[in-house]
C-alpha cells in the first residue's frame, strides 16, 4: 500500500514474482510479458533489491557490464517505462516508481518465491534441529519444490546478479543437504539417490553431496556404489583442484570399507513408494518411418552419446549421470522422425523400456511436469491412489521405479528446461533424449545437437524414396525448382512428395509452378495433418510480443539473409540483441558468420522467411511496412554512400555506422544484399530510393568491376523511375545503362542511350548530370575514332563543372579532355590540361581520381618520349590503385609500366623488363573480363616479343590485339596492329 496525496491508501494488486528458476511475473492466473533478456535483467535487479531505490548507473551495470552502450541510460529509462507499463496496470498505482536515489519496485509480503523458500528452509531447518525428521522433510521439500531451474534463469548474469545467483544456489544445496538428512533419518535412502546422482553431476566438487549420496547408496544397496562414488569423488577433486578428500569423506569411506554399523539405516524404514508395482518391459515408441534417410553422423554421435562403448569415460564427471542428449532445430527439420529412428537402434541398449512423451512444447496448453508425472506413472502401472500430490514426490517416484533398470526416456517437443527436469532419470543404466524447438542451453549436463535442414542429396534421396526415381529423372529441371522450393526442409519435402504420390496424374512441373509463387506457397506445402504453416505458427505463437514483432520485420526484408543493423533500422531500436537471443534461441534464426567489420549475420530459413512476410503482411499496418522499409534502406543508401566516399574519394568512413574495418571487403561482401535493396525498392515503389542506390553504386560498381550488378540496380532504377513519371531520374538511369555498356565494349549500344539522355538532360535544365554523362561519353569514345566528340564534350563538362564549383567533377573532367587530346595526338596539351587537375586531386586527397590522372600523365609523357617521368608518375598510381585495390586501374597501370620499359630503349634488354608487368597485366585484364585492356596488353607484348626476337609469339599478341580492337570498334589501334602483321599502317 502506499498513500495518496489528499486520498485513501491504494492496495497494490498481487503480482507472483518468480527467481527460483526462470524469471517470471503471474497476476490474476495470467503471465505478465517481460520482455527480452536486457528488461529481464533489470526487472532482476529490482527484484534483488525490492524496496529500495535503485540508481540508473547500477542499473546499467547489471545490464551491460563494465561496456554499456552510447544509449544505455535512454535504454534503461525505457526498460522502466515498459516495465511500468506492464506492473502498473491500474490508475494511481506506484509498483514501480522513480524517487530520490534510483528506481524503487514495491513488494507486498508472499510475492516473491525467493521470500517463500527462506521462511520454508528456515522452517525445517529448525524442525530438523529438534528431531522433527517427517515436518522438516516436509517443509524442506516443499521449499525445494519452488525451484524450477537454475536462480535467474535465462538472464544476463554480470557482477552484481552473478553474486546473488550464486549465494540463492548455495542456499538451495544447504535445503537440499538438510532435507537428505531427514529423508536418511526417516530411513528413506532410495528417494534420494536418483536426487543426490543429479546433484553431484552438477556440483561435482561439493564433498557434503558426496558424503550423503554415499550414505544413501550404502542403506540401499550396500557398499558398492558408495565406493564407486567415493572414487569418482577424489578423482574429480584430484583432477581439478589437486587435493584429496577432506577428513569428512575420507572418514566415511573408512566407514563404507568397514561396514561400519553405525551406517547402518533405522529400524522399520518406510515402505518404498514403488512396492507392489511390477516392471513390465514396454516400449511406447512411435512406428519407425519406413523411408528415413541421411542424418548418419547425427545418428552415430547421440547413440555414442546416449550407450557410450565399455570403458568410456564419465562425461560429466559422475559415476551415476545420466546421458541427456537434446536435439534441437527449427519447425519443420525432422527432429522428432530421427529422435524416433534412434530410439528403435537402441531398443537392445535400453532392454527395460523406451518410453515415449509428447510434451506438445509448442502447440497445445502448457502442461506442467506434474500433470505429465501424473499421466507417465498411470501408464507404468501405479494406481491412481497411489500417486504422491507433489511433483516432486512423483518426480522421486519415477525415478525409484527406473533406477537399477535401462530405460530410455524419449522427451518429445519440450517446451523448456523446467518442463522435463522432474522427468529425467536419476539413476545410470537409463538415459533421456529430448526434442526440442527451443536451444535448452539451461539443461546442465545435456548434450546439444543441432539438427540442420537436409542437404541436396539427403531432399532428393527422401523424394526418390516416396515418389520414385523414374518420375522424378524424366523431369530433372523441375524435380529441382520443387528442391529448391522445400530449401531441404524435411516436413516440406514430405508433403510435397506425399502430393506428388497421391496424383500419379500429375506431372512434376505442376507442383513446381504452383510453388513458385511465395504468395501460396504455404498454402501448397499442406497434405492431410501435414502442414508446415501449422509447424511454423506453433513457434511463432509461442513467442513473446517484442521477440514476434522482431520475427515479422525480419517478413518484411527482401532476403533471408541479413546484418544485424537491418533489423534496427526496420524497428527503429537502438538494440536488438533481447529480439534476436530470443528468435536464436528458439531456433527461428540462425547466425550466419560475421562481417569483416565484427557485425553479426543473420539468415532465417527460406519457408519461415515466407510465413514472417505472411504475418508482417497481416500484422503490421502499411504506414508502419512502408516507414519500416524506408528505414532500411536509408541504412544501405547510408552506409554504400560512406564506403564509396572512402572508396573513390579517401574519406575516413566516418559516416558509416561501425566503419572499423575493411571497407572494400564490407562491399565485397554486401555485393549482392546491394542489388537486392536495389532491385527491392524499386519492386516495391520506392523509387526515390531505388534512383538513390543506383546513383551511388554506379562508381562503386565502376571501381570494382561489378559490372553485372551495376546492370541490375540501373535497369531496376529505370523501370521505377518510367513507371513513376520521373523524367530526371529516367534519363540518369539511362545514362547509368550507357555507361556500363560503353566499359562492357558495347560502345555501339552506348551511344544511343548517351544521346537520349543527354539530350532529355539538357532540356529539363539539369547542367550537372548532362555534364557527368558527356565526361563518361568522352572516355568511352575518345580511342575509338571519335576523338572530337569526346573533347567537345570533355571541355563543356568542364566548363559546367567549374561553373557549379565541382571541384571533383572538374577534375574528372579536365582528365577526359586530355585523354581526348592525347587520342588526337595533342599530347603536350594533354600534359597542360592535366597540371591542374592533379594540383585538385593532389589537394582533395582523392586518391582514385589521383591515380587515374598520374596513369594517364604517364601514358602522355611516354607519347612525348619522356620516360623517365612516365615511369616515376606510374610507380605512384600503382601504389595508389593498390591502396584502394582498384584491380583495373593497377592493371592498366601494369601495362603502361611495361610499356614504358619497352619504349625505354631499343634493345632485348628493355623489351625483357617489359614482360613482367605486361603479363601481371594480361592475368589481371583476363581475369577481370577487361577486353580493352587486354588488346592494348596484347599490342605491347608483341611489341616486347618482337624486340625479343621471338617473332611467332609476336604475332600470336598482335593477332589477339587485332580481334580485341576490331571487337571493340578502336580503328585506329586496329590499324596499328595490323601493320605489326604485315598489314598497311594506319591513317592518324
């Protein structure tokens, strides 16, 4: 209760606060949602210091760390502000407030479990003290009881909680011992051992644990197992501590070797919660699929796990651990098909019975461990009236009834870790196998596996196996449309074939055209109870509101495949760790790798990509899709604009978020997610965008020789900009289109896309792009007979460009117009018009425009016969081309060097220096599918071959030089090479 200003006191609603296990927050019989693992955190910190004030930096520390982020106050405030939300339901309520200190969170007596557990473990600490052996264990188990997992499970433990997890634990395991000496003194030894087997294996260097399961081990079944599990005990204590048994357990194991009386149980113990019950063998498997395949090595590892080979070494350090392995996967994969498959082979490991449970961990009402109990024991053979009332009494009792038999328990779709805890076996000999959609990381001592979709040859060999290799070999193309369709998704294959078997009518390109469209696709992978949409939504369903609105964003990108920074940008959050731990965890995500930059990568799973766009399509209202998308792809048009600025212009890369690194490879390997945001945003009408990302692609592409991609994004960008009425934008888009033909040697289907956009430029009064396309159109035909043109219109680009004060420009400008006069034998005008432009360039620090200048500089001066300087301005553009690893500037920079050696004097001499930087050039041209360049290498290797005196290498260069010029429409340089053959020598 708290009082209000000029009003009665408000009775704060109860709310049930759990720490004992997973967090958790329940009133009024409901779960209150909250949030990703970051607010869960802070709710925990709360929650530890209930009641008094919680400062903000605190806070922060238990979320982050010692390394919070920029944003970790605003983040704090409004974990808060959504945790208010959820615990304040009710005008005027002050659960959680703000005041002088920090943060406050009120509790009202009995909410928390935490509070619970001490009042019951003080309780029968005392009852235990005063002989009151039955109402000790009784008080004692019941505090146990609240345990459902580890203390604060499933949040982020640093400094502060990591301190108040560990002190909760060791008070459970002084509950535990405490409640084992008054099971031992009520002479009940074999309900504890299963329990005690348990606790060992996670606490292996408790020595009090030892010493009481060896106690129980030694009333129920004699000295044995006890000296097993004393050996066991000091070799775990020797192995990792390199001491021996302290005096307590050494003392007892002179006990045990003594058989000494004193260890002997009471008189009259209990009756064994089991008697009158007799073992049948059963098994309650389901039937085996009769056409399984693949998962061989998935098979060998889980039974090597779950019925180790003789002599194998304890896994978790305990002599009675049971083997728990887990397979875990997305919707869909198949985990239960091959959970079953391994539970026949093992049918003769596990003698005493192969029980099976269907947890429904995704699908149908949570059930809890008890009911499950309640049900596994009927079915066992225990009457109804025999059925202890607690979970954990009937926990003890199935594991009294497996212990001393080998049993395999099959744990089917478990929903979490404290859902089948109380349904493990305690005692070896058995061992559990456990499907899950969820990672159950939480499971001490389990084994995880991940199960993965099918590979191509495992998805053919299922089809081959249900529908028939001869149908699916007279149609092979669209046997792999419907392959890829299913993308090795064992369900999706499964009703697929069972389709294509039911229609023995059909014809296997019927099924791939009707599941070509996403639009239906869910729809036609359903047969009968298959279905893999009902798969998919169980999961989805399942999920909490953040984490589900995290999984429809990921509906709304163009691939499965993205960076972790897409997935903010379409939430508009700082952070979207809690959303991606939660998918990741439930197997709705996978991480793909890391960029070069250290960002993650993430991909989801082609179908559940598609049933994500179904449900942001259904959920999402379209002013949010669309302010979503714009995000997105104001975070590609961001960061492909600061990698170009570095690229091409040296910038520092400062205007991309996260830029440390290699930008050259981020591009390399963002190259086709850059295409998709293109071709995407023109797809989906936002065509501003889409002309954006194609305007500051083009020069990437440019530079990286990208030329199909560069294609891609310009043709996407015109078909938006035509259907959008956008003249400007159309005729930029056009001049991009010309412009990779003109570098692809397609001069002849340039020019006519040149002359309409310029044209329709020059009209609507855009100086500045009719300026950039007349520079492009100059250096595209300067050395292909069209010298003039290309100095008309290098000069008016630079006119424009001076005008507009484009320093950048001008310099790429200044640089076409003196390759133009270089092409008219003008070149020491060449070598004047180019002084100024490398003064800019030099100035702006520019280093592609730099070198580029600096090669044809070169290329000038070797015209004059100055080759010396040629040869110093090259040695600094291949440095510079090799910085910003532009491969086809380094290798024109290659060919001109080995020109430069070959005109250095005559002579074999120079012409052999020549071959060297000839050849790296040739590789680099040919490899980079450069036809220009590789002529021009061409004529300068038969150039040095002919210097050389090996004349019939000579002429095999200067017949490929002829072909390349002749391909290219470059006459003049035809001429030459033909006169190299014999042939008349060309007109100047």
């Amino acid at each position: 209760m708290r009082p209000e200003k000029g009003g009665p006191a408000v009775e704060l609603p109860r709310v049930e606060f759990k720490v004992l296990g997973p967090l958790a927050a329940h009133a009024d019989g409901r779960a209150l949602p909250l949030g990703g693992p970051k607010q869960r955190t802070l709710l925990a910190m709360l929650l530890v210091h209930a009641g008094t004030p919680v400062s903000a930096d605190r806070l922060s520390d238990a979320v982050w760390g010692a390394a919070p982020p920029a944003s970790a106050q605003a983040n704090v405030r409004s974990y808060v502000a959504v945790l208010r939300r959820v615990l304040n339901p009710a005008s005027g309520e002050d659960r959680l407030s703000l005041g002088h200190g920090g943060y406050r969170l009120q509790l009202r007596p009995g909410e928390l479990d935490l509070h619970r557990f001490d009042e019951l473990a003080a309780r029968g600490r005392a009852a235990l003290a005063a002989g009151e052996h039955r109402a000790a264990a009784q008080d004692l188990q019941e505090a146990l009881g609240l345990w459902r997992g580890g203390p604060y499970e499933g949040v982020v433990h640093h400094d502060a909680l990591h301190i108040e997890a560990a002190r909760l634990e060791e008070a459970r395991l002084a509950a535990l011992e405490d409640y084992a000496e008054a099971r031992l003194a009520l002479g009940e030894p074999r309900e504890l051992t299963g329990l005690l087997c348990t606790e060992v294996a996670r606490h292996p260097l408790r020595e009090s644990l030892w010493a009481r399961l060896m106690v129980a081990q030694y009333r129920w079944h004699g000295p044995g197992d006890a000296l097993k599990s004393y050996a066991r005990a000091r070799a775990v204590l020797r192995d990792e501590l390199g001491l021996e048994p302290g005096p307590e357990l050494r003392r007892l194991h002179r006990a045990v070797l003594a058989r000494d009386p004193a260890l002997g149980a009471p008189p009259d113990p209990a009756p064994p919660v089991n008697a009158g019950i007799v073992w049948q063998s059963r098994s309650q498997l389901p039937a085996d699929e009769t056409d399984f395949v693949g998962r061989d090595r998935v098979l060998a590892r889980a039974r090597g796990l779950l019925d180790p080979p003789p002599g194998t070494p304890f896994r978790t350090g305990s002599p009675c651990a049971v083997p728990v392995v887990v397979l875990t996967g997305l919707p869909g994969v198949g985990k239960t098909t091959l959970a079953t498959r391994l539970a026949h082979r093992l049918r003769d490991s596990f003698p005493d019975g192969r029980l099976f449970l269907h947890l429904d961990g995704a699908r149908g009402p949570h059930r809890d461990a008890g009911a499950i109990l309640a049900d596994l024991l009927l079915g066992l053979g225990v009457s109804g009236s025999s059925i202890p009332e607690t979970t954990e009494d009937r926990a003890a009792m199935f594991r009294s009834l497996l212990s001393g038999r080998k049993v395999l328990v099959l744990l089917d779709d478990a929903r979490d870790e404290a859902q089948i805890r109380p349904l493990l076996p305690g005692t070896p000999g058995s061992a559990a196998l456990v499907t899950s959609r969820a990672r159950l990381t939480g499971l001490t001592g389990a084994e995880l596996i991940d199960i993965d979709p099918f590979d191509d040859t495992e998805s053919q060999d299922l089809l081959q196996r249900i529908v028939g290799p001869r149908r699916l070999a007279a149609e092979p193309a669209e046997t792999e449309r419907i392959l890829a369709s299913c993308a090795g998704l064992p369900l999706a294959l499964r009703v697929t074939a069972a389709r294509l078997a039911n229609r023995p009518h059909w014809r296997i390109r019927r099924l791939a055209d009707r599941l070509a469209d996403e639009r239906t696709l869910l729809e036609e992978l359903t047969v009968g109870d298959l279905a893999v949409r009902t798969s998919v939504a169980a999961s989805y369903h399942g999920l909490a509101p953040d984490a589900a609105r995290a999984f429809r964003a990921v509906g709304m990108l163009p691939s499965p495949e993205f960076p972790g920074w897409a997935l903010a940008a379409l939430l508009d959050a700082p952070d979207t760790d809690d959303a991606t731990d939660v998918l990741l965890d439930a197997n709705l995500l996978q991480v793909e790798g890391v960029d070069v930059q250290g960002q993650p990568r993430f991909r989801m799973h082609d179908l559940l990509h598609v049933y994500a766009a179904e449900r942001a399509l259904a959920e999402e209202p379209e002013t949010g899709r669309r302010a979503a998308v714009a995000r997105l792809l104001d975070g590609w048009l961001t960061r492909v604009r600061a990698a170009g600025h570095q690229l091409i212009r040296g910038g520092t890369g400062d205007q991309l978020p996260q830029s440390e690194g290699d930008l050259v490879g981020w591009l390399e390997g963002e190259r086709t997610n850059l295409v998709t945001a293109a071709e995407f945003a023109a797809e989906s009408g936002y065509c501003t965008h889409a002309a954006a990302l194609a305007s500051a692609m083009e020069d990437v592409c440019h530079v990286r020789n990208w030329w199909d991609e560069w294609e891609h994004v310009a043709r996407a960008a015109l078909a938006c900009a035509e259907a959008g009425g956008d003249a400007v934008a159309t005729a930029v888009a056009q001049g991009s289109l010309a412009r990779v033909s003109a570098v692809r040697g397609r001069v002849d289907d340039a020019l006519p896309r040149y002359a309409t956009a310029i044209g329709q430029l020059d009209e609507l009064g855009e100086d500045h792009h009719a300026a950039r396309l007349r520079i492009h159109r100059s250096i595209a035909v300067a050395d292909r007979g069209m010298a003039d043109l290309a100095h008309d219109d290098a000069a008016s680009a630079a006119a424009v460009m001076s005008r507009l004060g484009d320093e950048h420009g001008r310099v790429t400008a200044l640089r076409s117009l003196a390759f133009a006069l270089v092409c008219q034998g003008r070149g020491a005008e060449a070598v004047a018009t180019l002084a100024p432009a490398l003064e800019t360039a030099e100035r702006l620090r520019h280093p592609l425009a730099l070198a580029d200048i600096l090669q044809l500089l070169a290329w000038a001066e070797l015209s004059a016969g100055r080759t010396d300087r040629a040869a110093g301005h090259l040695d600094r553009a291949l440095a510079l081309f090799r910085k910003v690893r532009h491969r086809p500037g380094e290798a024109y920079a290659l060919m001109t060097l080995g020109r430069a050696h070959a005109e250095h004097g005559p002579g074999p001499a120079a012409a052999a220096r020549a071959l060297g930087p000839l050849r790296a050039a040739a590789a680099l041209f040919t490899e980079l599918g450069e036809r220009r360049g590789a002529a021009f290498t061409d004529y300068w290797l038969g150039r040095a071959h002919t210097a050389l005196g090996d004349l019939g290498a000579a002429a095999d260069h200067f017949t490929r030089a002829l072909a390349g010029f002749r391909g290219l429409r470059m006459p003049y340089w035809a001429g030459l090479a033909q006169r190299e053959l014999g042939g008349p020598a060309p007109r100047a």
